[in-house]
C-alpha cells in the first residue's frame, strides 16, 4: 500500500508552540490587509516585501495556506 499526504490531516500537534503563537498573531493582524487594498502604494510594496521574512506571516502560512488578498 502507498501512503500518500491525502490520507494525513494536519491537527495542531503537528506544529510547534512558537509557530502556533506566530500563526495566531498574524491571523488577528489587520496590517497586510491594509496594504493590501492598494498594493502599489509604498506601503503595499514594503509589506510585500516583509512577508519575505515574516515569522508571522510564515507561521500562518504553513498552518492555514496562504491569506487571499483583501477584496
């Protein structure tokens, strides 16, 4: 038998402390849909940027899947 990911479902013991707190965080952050309203502006593009090395935004990256863009 193959084992495959489609099988797996990722619960919240498959991430560390430090990842859910950083996730948590940026989940409530009102900051990046902000930018992302205009994302032309000078704000948009440095907040573009810092998703590059957000820990925040890695955290909840990887636990939720990408934010989609504010509307």
């Amino acid at each position: 038998m193959i084992d495959t990911n489609l099988n797996k479902n990722n619960t919240k013991d498959d991430f560390s402390l430090s990842t859910r707190a950083w996730a948590g965080l940026c989940h409530n952050c009102n900051i990046c849909p902000y930018a992302d309203k205009k994302p032309q502006s000078s704000f948009g593009k440095v907040m573009r940027w810092h998703r590059t090395w957000c820990p925040g935004w890695a955290g909840h990256t990887k636990i939720y899947g990408r934010k989609p863009l504010s509307q």
